[in-house]
C-alpha cells in the first residue's frame, strides 16, 4: 500500500496493470492478512483520484476522532475476515 501513497504511485500501479495480478492473487491466497492487503489496494486501484492536497496521502493530516473511528473499524474488519473468508473483488466497470 506504500506503491500507492503518491499520486504518481498509483499511476504507475495501475499502468503496470497490478489490478489483475492482485485480483488472481485474492482469488488463491488464503492468508487473511494478505486478502486484507489485497483488497485495500485494490479499493485504492479502483477509487477515484484524491482531490487537491492530497498527491501524497502519507502527510495527510487525519483529525484525531477521526484517526479512532478508522482504528475501530479496523480492528472490526480484522474480526470479521478473523470469522470468515472475503469475497473476491470484482472487476472495475469502466
């Protein structure tokens, strides 16, 4: 997810045509914490660009009720793929 912190990252991401390694990927891997990875980028892959000021959205500031909220869905996300296997991201619509 590093790849994909700078606007120039996600470029170069999505040119290599990483989508669909990583999609192959999620469709064999079984380790939960690499689906979870998996499926982050891929929601980056697949997002709209951030807006202005936000090219490198590692010095993006992030309030800190909202850094909590974040936090706690994680950790709720982590329980669910704990409990169960993850669907396979599907393939944008373009």
């Amino acid at each position: 997810s590093q790849l994909t912190a700078t606007r120039a990252g996600r470029h170069t991401v999505r040119e290599k045509g990483t989508y669909l390694i990583l999609r192959e990927l999620h469709r064999w891997e079984r380790e939960p914490d690499v689906l979870a990875a998996c499926e982050k980028v891929v929601q980056v892959l697949i997002g709209d660009e951030p807006g202005p000021g936000l090219e490198n959205l590692l010095e993006v500031e992030i309030p800190e009720e909202m850094e909590r909220e974040l936090q706690r869905l994680d950790r709720e996300e982590e329980e669910e793929e704990a409990q169960g296997s993850t669907p396979c991201p599907e393939e944008p619509s373009r």
